[in-house]
C-alpha cells in the first residue's frame, strides 16, 4: 500500500472515529467535569472533616504533632510511676525486714510494671508502624502520580515522533490540508450527532462493521478500567471493613471502660462519617464507569483507545491523545484518605488507651497503698500487725522487726555520746559562765589579752533607769551540768516562778515605800529644792544607811532545763522590753546561727542564742526523747542590807497587785516562830499596811523547811515571798570587800582578776568600776532560798528508789528536803558505800544546783541554775513625789520621735514603764554614778505632772551603781574555767607566792620557806 494510501484510509478511519466519538468526548467531558466538581466538592468536604478530625484529636491528645513527645512522657509517666510503685515496695521491705511474702507482692508488682512499660513500648511501636505505613500509603501514592506522569510523557513523545516524522514527508501540506478537511467533516458529525443521536449511530454503523470490532474493544478496555474500579471498590470496602472493626473495638473498648463515652461517640461518627464520603466517591466513580462504557458501547467508536483508559477532550473539544488513569487516582485517593482517617483513629485510640493504662497503674497504686495501710492497721493480707510497724514494743523488751531494734540501738549510741561528752565538759570545769562577746580584740595575738567573762563590763551588764525592773544585760555563753549554750542579748524583766501552769512567773519589783515613810512630806519645792528633814526626800537620800532593813537584795539567776521537742515550734521563754530570739522556729535560729559562725559574723540586734537540741534517752518503750535547752533569768528576794544582829526573823515581802502596794511592816515574835516549827502552831495570821483605804491579812505557814505566806483578801491577792532567816542579813562594806575582810559588816569580797586589774590603777578603783566581779561568802545558802521551776511556796519531796530502799532525802539540818527549790546538797538515811550520808549534787560538779519538777516538759523532771548578780533594790523605784501621770507607750513614742522630753518646753505629757520610767527628782542626787556606756538607755527627761508643770527627773529603774554613788548590781556568777584542774593549781601557786612575797617582805623569808611551799 503506498504512501497516499495509507495516509487516505488513516484520515477516514480518523473521521470515523472522529464521528464516532465526538458524542462520547462530549458527554464524557461532561460527566468527567461533573465528577470533577463531586470531587473537589468530596475533597472540600473531606479536607473540612478532617480539620474538624484534626481539631478533635488536637483537642483531646493536645496534637498529633506532639504525639512522639506524648508517648515517650506518657511511658516516662508510667515509668516514674513504676520507680514510685518500687520505692513503695523496698520502704515496705525496709519496714517489715524479712516479711517474705509482702517482698513476693511487691516483685509482682514490680514485674507488673515491667509489663505495663513492655506494653507502652509496644503501643509506641504500633503508633510508630501505622506512622510509616501512612508515610509509604503516600510515597505509594505519589509513585503511582509518578507513573501517570510517565506514561503521558510517553504518548506525547510517541506523538511527537509521530508529527516529526509527517513533518519530514514530502507530503507534509497534502496532510494539512487533509486535516483541515478531517476537522471540517468532526464539526458536520458533532452537529448531525447533537441533532440525533440514534440515527447518528445507525449511520456510523452502516459507514463501518470495523466500528464494532473497536467498540468491543473499546468495551474490553472500558471493563478493565471497571474491574479495576472494582478492586478500587474492593480496596474502599476493606477500608470499610477495617474502619468497622476499628468501631466494634472502639464500642467494645469503651463498654470495658477504657474509653470514655463521649470519645467512642465523636469517634464513631468520624467513622460513619468517613464511610459515606468512600461510598458517594465510588458511586461517583462507578457512574463515570458505566457512562463510559454506554456512551463506547452506543457509539461504537472505530478508535482503538488503550487498555484501561478514558479518553479526555482538551479545551478546545478536540479529542486529546493524552490519557488520564482515573481508575488509579480514584484508587489512590479513597486508600489515602481511609488510612489517613484510620491512621488517626489509631492514634487517637492508642493515647486514649495509654491514658486509661495509666489512670489504671494509678488506681492500682493507689489501691497498693491502702493494701498497705491496711495491713499496717489490721491483720490484713500481709499478714503483718500494726504494733510491729509503730515503732514501739513491750516495756522493757525488742521490737519484733529486726530494723526497729537497730534503729533503736542507733538513738542509744547517740545519746549515750551526747552524754559522754557532757560528761567530759563537767570534769574540766564547773557549772558556770564561759564567757561574753569580745567586741574587740585588745591586742590581737598577745597572750593574756583575751576575754573571758569580762569585756567593756562583767557579764557585759549596763544600764536601763527608764525602764521598770529591768537590768542589762548582754550575750552570755554557759555551761551547765556539762551542757554548754549561749543566750542572745538579755536585758531581762525581774520575775520569780510561781506556782501553776508551766513557765508561770510574776513580776519581782522593788519593796514598796513604807506606810510611815508615805505619810511624811515629799520634801520637794516648787521651786525645785530639797527639804531633807522628815521628809520623804531625806529618807530616801540616807536610806542604804538609816533604813537598811528597807533595801532588799534580789538574786538573780540563770535557770536551765531540757524541754521536750514537741514541734519545730521554739517559744522564747525570757521575757524582755527590748530583745526577743529572731526566729520562733529551731531550725531557723540553728540556720542563722550556723551562718554566724561560719562567717564570723554577729546579730547586729543580738537576738541569735545557741540552744543545743539532742537524744536525751530511749524509754522502756523504745521511743527516743528529744529535748532542746531552754534558759530564762529569774529573781528572788533573798536578803536585807542590815547587819546580822544575832536576829533569825523571816522577812516578808508584799508584791505588786492591782497597781498598788502594801507593806508588812510586823514580824514573827520568837514564839510564834517556835511554835510554827514544832507544830503547835499551825498557822499565823499578819496584817499589812493599810494603803488605798484597805489591807491584807497574811498567813503564814511552816512546810517543814521554810516559811510560806498567803494573802487571804476577798476580792484581789498580792504575791507575798518570804525572805528566810537564816543568812537573810547581807550587809556592804566597799572597802573590807576590796580587802577581803568578812565579818558582821560585809559579807561579799572583790574577786582580784588579774587581767582586769591591768586596766585599772588599783582594786579599789575596779571595786567602783562595772568590771568588779564580787565573791559572797553565803552565796551557797543564798541558792538554797531559789524556787525552781515547781514555784514559790511549792514542796516537792524526793526520794530514793534504788536497791529496794525508799529513802526520802533530807536537807543538811536532817529536815525533809524540799526538792522543789535549788539544793547542792542532801542526806541518806543510811550509809553509802564509803560509810557517808551526805552527798553533793553531781560527779564532780561544786556548782551544781538541782531542783525537781513534774512538769511533764521537762526531760528528767529537774532544772538546774547559775547565780549571776545580786541586786539592791529600794522603795524609791516606786517614788512620785511629783505625781507624774501614766501615759500610754504609743503616745509617748509618738513625742519622742517629736524631739519632746529634752527640754522643759518639749516636755513629755507622762511616763510608762516602758523606756519612759521617771520619777526622781534630779536635785536629790548628785550624779555620782559610773560612766555611762554606749549600752545604756535614757538617764533623765523632763515630763509634765498634772498640773502642767515640766518636771525635770531621772530614771526609777536599775543602775549599775546608783545614784548616791553606791553599786547597786554585784555580779557574784561562777566562772566555769575556775574550776578547772589548771585553775585549781593556779589559785594556790597564787596563794604560796602570795605567802612567800610577804615574808620576804618582812625578812622572815627562808630557802626552807621556798622549798615547803613550792
């Protein structure tokens, strides 16, 4: 066949099947643009549901995006939860020791937890596995697009050969020009078409059986694009199989309770919701099919197109000879979106699940610890009674778990070093002061230079006369019963214990004025002189030498005990206007204190102390006592100014009540004494002055070792303390102290400390001085008239338990002993074993004074103390002659900060006991007292009495000397160091030198001297 030939029967086949196919382009176009809207409209759909998906996986799982962080946190979760389950386990092991089978539940759960992690992996795996098999679901996709592309590039190179190769023919334009005429001939067909299309169909029938030949394989063509639509189909319905499945687990997994209700909902209509956009994307489909298939089959199109595609018109209605693989993007897309739509289901199932595995894990956590309270509680499962878990046994015997008893020996060893260190501190020294702050090193690394208990004062006291009955007083540090600690800045209040409920004290003021003496003149001017005879003015002027019997010494001293430590709540229990512990908790004063010394630093307020807390003991029943020391200052009145005249009266001292005073001015006769103590008498009644238009009976009672008094008034009480007759006569002479020359007429001698003697040019000028520390002979006795922590006016016997005895202690003079004030030393009834029935308080310990109490606070039920100063206190800490009114603090505060009370026209409107104490008039009094210190507070002030008038006055409270020149504080502490083997070896090689000086000072001296002394 030649050339035109060929070319003539290819342009009439072309026509035919140009005819032929006109029709079925057209519609096809149609239909395929319809399938194209129904699919973008599917895909608009589709993209909005899985946004609403997105969003309500995005709500519950908190994103997708995080689901790799989500997992891995979730298994740490579980993980943590699993270490928290084991650590349950081995405190529960550590408690029960060798409780084997609580040890085998506790593996069991400890390899249930394994499981649960093993699972979480395996969840992780899955979510991980669904993940790359949606990433290969769309390199699968994107392949397939990859293979379309290619077989388009495929045609169009075969059509381009195609042209090229007309091209090149000779007979190029004769093809030309017959396409132009193939072209005219498609536009006739397409109009004879659209006019009928049956009889369109029967012409193409009659032109051409070969036409039925193409058609049927226009048919084959189209049935394998349908069975491919059909496995397409097959392909949706497994998805829609396997979304049915994932439903049925989701609607089984929520009626097993692992997914809530309303997610198994959500959940399911995103299902359902799912299968409707696959079922209308394969209707669509099939339409195109079955379209395809009648218009091919109608039409009997001559055109052979290839197997498995669906010719396309481009945009100018001519038949493309490009081809699109519907059956394989249709394929593609419903695959993609059900795995997508699957894939997140999964997901969403499996955080779901894994949240449900945790709250479960928690739940079983949970449920393992009440399994655990309970078998503390009862005799549960674990087979483990609650008496072996609290830490308690039978007096006297082990604990049954084996932990607790070493847990036991552990506090013993403890206390037991604690008290051996105790035990060491008390034989190298005696209770005692160790010492003050230094405030400056005199000389740096000079030997002899350091302080001790001395520093710009003894015991660094100072001055505050404008505060009522409060003396100052620095930081001291102590040793007590071998138990060292140190206070913060004291400045403490004069209170004495009473009786009642724990810590109970009242205040100790000065003895009031006497009714005779109130009954005299002032004495003070108006005009601001003095009249001294028979006035008030002039008793108190002369008062330490005409009225001695009116002077009264305070001793005050450092009480200590153990409290119990109940909470980290630490309450301060030394009162004070000006100071209190800066911190109420113990472990915050330990911190700042820790951090003190550390640095080196000090509490710019002084406000830190050092209470050491410790095991004090195991009881019987196994359970350690804690304790903490605690420390607070009392006083007590103990002694008069007068001489011993062979006198042994008590003296009985009225205290402050409802703002006033009385004063008892009658005595005991000796008879009535006599009869007290030998029981005749079992009581004496007293009456006191009668100040404020009433006065007081007081009865007196004799407990077998002391006197008492009780004020018996209807409506109000006053304190009443007794001064005890023996040594209750402490008379002052400065210049037999300073010689150390004891007798009727003084009883204190000036201790001669070496180091202080260096800053002063002689000992009588120390003696004057706020750096004199004194001795008092009767300091012993003095102790003994100290309540302690029982109260004024309690008893307390004591007695010994040991051996079968039960020997009740007595005192010295072979009464009972009144355990509840401080005693050094008592009697047997029988021998010791050295044949001696007296004993001192302590192993080694000539300071020791002790004194019982059942107060239940107190580790051991005693309390000991260390003297610190005796104070001379006189009725003119209470006198007004100028009746100055009571203001309230905040008022006078408010005028201080104005500038007021420096001048008599800035003067203030009252006084107040505190920082606002005045009274005196200054005219009375040179200033004859010591030089003041940067410690002290306010001397004098002027202040207004009622009548408007500014006064000019000075301070009614304690001063270190007073104001007539006389001390009026007398330190007489102990030093712990003093009594240290060195110290005790020190002292008499002072003595023997001492000795040996006067008589080579006399000539007396001898080599044989030397040698015997030395």
């Amino acid at each position: 066949m030649s050339l035109e030939e060929r070319i003539a029967q290819l342009n009439e086949a072309s026509a035919q099947q140009t005819a032929a196919s006109v029709s079925l382009a057209s519609e096809v176009t149609g239909k395929m643009g319809k399938i194209n809207d129904a699919v973008e409209t599917l895909a608009s759909q589709t993209q909005q549901k899985m946004g609403q998906m997105d969003d309500y996986i995005v709500d519950k799982t908190k994103g997708l995006a995080q689901l790799n962080e989500t997992v891995p946190k979730l298994v740490d979760d579980a993980t943590r939860a699993g270490r928290d389950l084991y650590r349950f386990a081995n405190e529960a092991i550590d408690l029960m020791g060798d409780a084997p089978t609580l040890a085998k539940k506790v593996s069991d759960d400890k390899a249930h937890v394994t499981h649960l992690k093993t699972s979480n992996d395996q969840i992780k795996a899955q979510v991980k596995v669904l993940s790359e098999q949606a990433k290969q679901s769309a390199v699968e996709a994107k392949n397939s697009q990859h293979l379309v592309e290619s077989k388009i590039t495929q045609v169009v190179a075969t059509q381009n050969t195609l042209d090229q190769a007309l091209k090149e023919s000779d007979e190029y334009q004769n093809l030309i020009r017959i396409k132009a005429k193939a072209t005219d001939v498609q536009a006739l067909l397409s109009a004879t078409a659209a006019v009928d299309a049956k009889n369109s169909q029967t012409v193409a029938t009659e032109q051409s059986s070969h036409a039925t030949t193409a058609a049927t394989d226009s048919e084959q063509t189209l049935n394998q694009a349908i069975e491919k639509l059909k496995n397409t189909q097959q392909y949706a319905n497994t998805a829609k199989e396997y979304l049915a499945q994932t439903t049925q687990q989701a609607n089984e997994a929520a009626a097993s309770g692992i997914q809530v209700s309303e997610d198994k909902t959500a959940i399911a209509t995103s299902i359902s919701e799912a299968i409707t956009q696959i079922d209308d994307t394969l209707a669509l489909a099939d339409n195109a099919a079955k379209a395809a298939v009648a218009v091919t089959t109608n039409y009997q199109s001559a055109f052979e197109p290839a197997p498995g595609k669906v010719p396309m018109a481009d945009g100018n209605g001519q038949i493309s000879e490009g081809w699109l693989n519907n059956e394989t993007a249709y394929a593609q897309f419903v695959v993609a979106f059900a795995n997508n739509a699957i894939d997140k289901l999964k997901k969403g199932l499996a955080i779901t699940s894994l949240n449900k595995q945790l709250e479960s894990l928690s739940n079983r956590l949970e449920s393992r610890y009440q399994d655990l309270k309970t078998a503390l509680n009862n005799q549960g499962e674990l087979g483990v009674p609650e008496d072996e878990f609290d830490g308690i046994h039978e007096p006297n015997k082990a604990h049954k778990l084996p932990v607790f008893n070493m847990i036991e020996r552990d506090w013993l060893s403890s206390a037991s070093y604690q008290e051996g260190m105790a035990e060491l501190i008390r034989m190298n020294g005696g209770s005692g002061i160790v010492g003050t702050r230094q405030y400056q090193a005199d000389k740096g690394f000079e030997v002899g230079h350091r302080v001790t208990d001395v520093s710009y004062a003894t015991l660094n006291i100072h001055n505050h006369p404008n505060y009522q009955s409060q003396p100052g007083m620095a930081e001291i540090s102590a040793c007590i019963n071998g138990y060292y600690f140190r206070t913060r800045h004291n400045d403490y209040k004069t209170k004495y214990a009473t009786q009642g409920e724990f810590l109970k004290r009242e205040y100790l003021h000065a003895p009031a004025i006497p009714e005779n003496v109130l009954a005299l003149p002032t004495g003070v001017n108006n005009d601001g002189t003095l009249n001294l005879t028979d006035t008030q003015a002039g008793y108190f002027k002369n008062i330490k030498t005409q009225n001695p019997e009116n002077c009264i010494w305070h001793l005050s001293y450092l009480e200590c005990w153990i409290e119990t430590v109940q909470n980290d709540n630490l309450q301060d229990p030394a009162d004070s206007f000006r100071h209190s512990n800066d911190g109420n908790s113990l472990k915050t004063l330990f911190d700042k204190g820790r951090y003190l010394n550390a640095s080196g630093h000090k509490n710019r307020l002084e406000n830190i102390p050092y209470q050491p807390m410790r095991v004090n003991y195991v009881d019987e029943f196994g359970v350690p006592q804690f304790g903490i020391l605690k420390y607070r200052i009392n006083s007590y009145p103990v002694a008069s100014l007068e001489q011993d005249n062979g006198t042994n009266s008590p003296k009985f001292v009225i205290g402050n009540s409802a703002s006033h005073y009385h004063a008892l001015s009658v005595s005991l006769t000796t008879a009535q004494i006599t009869g007290l103590k030998n029981g005749t008498l079992t009581e004496v009644i007293l009456t006191t002055s009668t100040n404020f238009n009433h006065s007081h009976d007081i009865k007196i009672t004799w407990d077998g070792s002391r006197f008492n008094g009780l004020d018996l008034h209807s409506s109000h009480q006053h304190p009443v303390v007794v001064i005890q007759s023996k040594n209750g006569k402490l008379p002052f002479d400065e210049d037999k102290a300073v010689k150390g020359i004891i007798d009727k007429t003084n009883r204190f001698k000036l201790v001669r400390d070496l180091r202080t003697r260096s800053k002063h040019r002689s000992w009588k000028n120390i003696a004057r001085s706020r750096m004199a520390r004194f001795e008092c002979v009767d300091l012993a006795s003095l102790c003994e008239k100290l309540p302690g922590m029982q109260g004024e006016g309690a008893f307390l016997p004591e007695e010994y338990n040991q051996y079968g005895l039960n020997d009740v202690l007595q005192n010295n003079n072979g009464e009972p002993l009144n355990a509840a004030y401080y005693n050094r030393s008592y009697r047997f009834n029988r021998n010791d074993a050295s044949g001696r029935v007296s004993a001192n308080r302590g192993y080694n310990d000539p300071n020791l004074f002790v004194a019982k109490t059942d107060h239940k606070q107190v580790v051991g039920g005693f309390s000991w103390m260390i003297p610190l100063e005796l104070i001379l206190r006189t009725p003119i800490e209470h006198w007004n002659p100028h009746n100055l009114p009571t203001s309230d603090y905040q008022t006078l505060k408010s005028e201080d900060a104005q500038g007021k009370g420096k001048s008599a026209e800035t003067a203030y409107s009252g006084i107040y006991k505190q920082h606002y104490w005045f009274g005196t008039p200054k005219a009375l009094f040179s200033d004859n007292s010591s030089p003041t210190d940067a410690a002290d507070t306010t001397n004098s002030a002027w202040v207004k009495n009622a009548n408007n008038e500014a006064k000019l006055v000075i301070g009614n409270g304690l001063r270190v000397h007073d104001l007539d020149g006389m001390r009026q504080r007398f330190p007489i502490y102990p030093v712990y160091f003093d009594h240290s083997p060195e110290a005790t070896q020190r002292h008499w090689l002072k003595e023997s030198i001492k000795t040996l000086f006067k008589k080579a000072a006399s000539g007396e001296l001898t080599l044989t001297d030397i040698d015997d002394m030395l």
